[in-house]
C-alpha cells in the first residue's frame, strides 16, 4: 500500500479558515434573510388589507353554486365571523382555537344554524339515527358553478353499509313509539298507503341499491290492498271485451297521469266505470238512470219512479197530462214482468251480485247494463233504511318513501312492473319489486341509481316521536289502515 503524501493533521490545516464562513457578513445572504421576513409581514399585512377594505371573493376557496350564487360574495352569510368580530386576534385566543380543532376537527355547527336560516322546512334524519350529520358534510359548495352536486351515495353508505352504526341504530328506535310519525306527510285529502313500520326500522346493512338493497317494504310485509270493491284486472284484459270508444281497454284508459305527469288521477266511476257499467236500470228507457255514489238517494229514486217516469215523458216531448199518465202506467206496467213487487225490485238494484245469471234468464238483447251494486260494492242491510254500501278505498300514494316519476318511465311497459294482467283479486298490492327497478338502476342498466334519486334524506318538521312507556300499544291493523280510515 502505498505511503499518504500529506498526514490528516496537515489536510485539516487547509481547511481551518472555513470554518468561520458562516460567522462573515455577506450582501447575498443578508438580502435572502430581508426577502423572508418582508415577505412574511408583507403577506399578513395584505391579508389584513384584504380582509378590511377588499372584496372576500378574495379569500373564496372556489365557485359557489347557482341556487346561493346571490350571496356568493358575502361569507358571512355561510360563515362565522367571531373571529373578526369577537375582538383582536390574541395568541392566547389563536391557541385556543387551534387546540379546539385539533381535538374536535371543523366546527360545522355554526354553518348549519346559517343553512337552516333559510331552510327553514329542513331537518336532520330520522329520530333512531346515531348521529346527525352536518349539512356541508352532504352539500359540498365551492365546487363550480351550475347546480349543487348530487349527494353521493357514500355518504349514505358510511352509515347504512356499517354493521356497528346500524345496530345501534335499531337500538336507539326501539325505545320510541312510531306511531305518530309519518316520515313523508302528504295531504289530509290524499289517499296514502303506509306500512307498518319494521320493529328495527330500515336498518339493513347494504352498499348499493343493487348490491343488499332490502326488498321494497311493500312486497316483503306482503300486506293486502284494504280496497273491498271488487275488481279483476285480469277480467277488463280479456278478447271478449267489448272496444270503448273504437279501442280496446288497455292501462291507459283508466290510469292517466297528472298535470305533472309524476302520479296517476285518482279513478273515479264517472270518468273510467260508467261507460261500460252503466246505470239504465230500464232497457226500454236508457236514459233513465240511478243515481251513483248515495245508498239513499237510490233508495228514493225507485220509491218515486213515477215521478221519474213522468218527468222523462217531459223530456221526450210528451206534454199532456193523460199522456203522461199514460206512458208512467206503461213504463210501471213492464218493470212489474220482472219484478214481483217494488221491494223485489229495490233488493235486485242493491244485492244482485251475480250479473250473468239474471242474463242467462232473459233473453232480451237489450237487457240494461245496470247489474246491481252488489256486483261491484259491499252492500249492508239495514232494517227500515237504505243499505250501507262500503265506499270504495282509492290509493293516491301506494310508496311514499321513495320519490318516482312516471312520465320519466313512459317507455316502460304497464306489465313490466305492475304485472296487472296476472292479477284476479282487488286485494293485490301491484307495486314493482326491487328487481324490476334494477333491471335499468344498476351499473349494467346503465341507469343513475344513487340513494338519492329515490329518497329523501331529511325528516319533516313536525315529527312527534314518544317514549314508547308513555303510550298504550298500537296494533298493526291500526298503523297500516289508520291513516286510510281517517281519510274515508
């Protein structure tokens, strides 16, 4: 190995004048240390500058969106300024804060005391939820102009899609009585079908609508349409059935949609029934027709068919008192070839219930249309009085927890969904399933199928939730129908 020319001692000596380089004032480093602190000050004072004498767009993370693009300029509206107005910004008070968000993250809560000042119809969840999430949690702005972003499914997902949050969730609701809640109130002139409430409520752990979503409540509790007219949809499908109007019966002859095009009409005797199930009692007089919808008023109109009869003779121009008189004994004279008597006459309108029978016996083409109630009603008989005749239960809102619209559906098929044509009995429920609704709601649908395109996440002002010690037991007959009876 060769021999080191210089020893270690000597290399050390060369550089023993360096050591003290730092320690020397030099024009280059001075400059960097004076750029430094006047760019610190210099950006607090323009901060400050800003934030007394310029616009607060200056401080704007992003875009506010359209519907609060009025008061984009104005932060204080959404944001709180206690620290602008709560007093100089003191080290001890900046710690505070500091420390405060470090332990309990952003306060929200003052945002959302600002959001509910105009939202005033808003609340939070449902009463068994574990815990309520802020309103920006869902709502993000500063995220472009246009419309607010859709809320993503996420959000629902980081507490329906956890097993923990959900059983306490079902905990928590099992100590109310939800009797007097009603999660979608509709109004007091609507029909609304509603379904007795799951003792753990909707606390089924799922990540997608198409992946664990439960069934849709009304299939899975199978309840039965609580409607006593009687009715086949299956029957008004069938080849024999006379065409209406030129055309055959089809969905669409009696549902027919809104002004908005969301939801159906309701049906009603006058607009869908009547021109098949007339009410001409008298095939020699078609004109002449019962009165619908008022047991009484039926039972009056046949004890005073005279005087009906009297007043049709009017109308057809009849004008003489003995020619009157004579076409009413006339008239009379063949209703008696049917009937036995009046009372006979008055049980047939009200309790015939089988409309081919009395046809098989008369042979007469042109044998009125008019069958009795009892074909279509609940008929009740009273002594001394008119029959009580059920009226019928006609269902505005059959899903009221999830939102739909039909006129956004009109390229579906009726049947795809409802499946009416299998149907015999008025006391089917004919809702979709949840696999008819993700056949097109699904990523192989290729149809948006996020929670919120179907439900709504905040809960109506006025939900009253009790103590389930402090009120007597309801029993599931009264949950599911009591709302419906009310409204008869």
């Amino acid at each position: 190995m060769a021999t080191p020319s210089r020893t270690q001692k000597q290399i050390a000596e060369r550089y023993k004048g360096n050591l003290g380089y730092y320690k020397k004032v030099h024009p280059w480093r001075r400059a960097r240390r004076l750029v430094s602190v006047v760019s610190i000050f210099g950006g607090l004072i323009a901060i400050w500058i800003f934030q007394t004498r310029s616009r607060e767009t200056f401080f704007n993370s992003g875009k506010i969106s359209a519907d609060h693009a009025s008061f984009g300029d104005k932060c204080a509206s959404c944001h709180d300024k206690a620290l602008m107005t709560g007093g100089p910004l003191t080290p001890q008070k900046f710690r505070a804060i500091v420390k405060e968000r470090f332990q309990n993250g952003i306060a929200f809560g003052l945002i959302d005391q600002k959001c509910q000042t105009c939202h005033t119809h808003h609340t939070f969840h449902e009463p068994n939820v574990v815990q309520n999430r802020s309103c920006s949690a869902c709502h993000q702005e500063h995220e472009g102009p246009g419309p607010m972003k859709l809320v993503a499914s996420s959000n629902c997902a980081s507490c329906h899609n956890n097993r923990e949050t959900m059983e306490a969730s079902a905990q928590k609701g099992m100590q109310f009585n939800w009797a007097a809640f009603h999660r979608h109130p509709q109004p007091a002139q609507r029909v609304v079908f509603e379904v007795p409430r799951p003792p753990r409520g909707h606390t089924q752990v799922f990540s997608s609508f198409w992946n664990g979503h439960p069934e849709f409540q009304i299939n899975s509790a199978k309840p039965r349409d609580p409607d006593v007219l009687r009715f086949n949809h299956q029957r008004h499908f069938a080849n024999d059935i006379p065409l209406v109007n030129g055309r055959k019966l089809d969905c669409n002859y009696c549902h027919k949609p809104d002004g908005e095009g969301r939801f159906m009409q309701r049906i009603s005797f006058a607009a869908n029934c009547q021109a098949c199930h007339s009410l001409q009692f008298d095939p020699k007089n078609p004109e002449l027709m019962l009165p619908h919808g008022n047991a009484t008023a039926v039972r009056a109109f046949l004890r005073s068919l005279p005087t009906q009869y009297a007043d049709l003779a009017v109308k057809k121009g009849i004008t003489r008192s003995n020619e009157i008189q004579i076409f009413v004994a006339k008239q009379i004279a063949q209703l008696r070839e049917r009937v036995r008597s009046g009372e006979d006459f008055e049980r047939q309108v009200f309790f015939t219930t089988d409309p081919y029978k009395p046809q098989r016996q008369d042979n007469s083409p042109t044998r009125s249309s008019f069958y009795g109630c009892a074909f279509c009603h609940e008929v009740k008989p009273v002594a001394n009085t008119a029959p009580i005749i059920t009226k019928p239960i006609l269902v505005d809102r059959w899903m009221v927890r999830a939102n739909f619209d039909h006129a956004k559906h009109s390229s579906v098929k009726c049947d795809d969904c409802h499946h009416a044509t299998q149907s015999h009995d008025t006391s089917d429920v004919l809702m979709p399933t949840k696999a008819n609704c993700v056949t097109c709601h699904s990523p192989q649908g290729k149809v948006v199928a996020e929670c919120i395109t179907c439900h709504t996440f905040h809960a109506p002002p006025q939900t009253a939730i009790v103590d389930l010690s402090q009120t007597p037991p309801i029993s599931v007959k009264q949950m599911m129908f009591g709302r419906v009876s009310a409204l008869r």
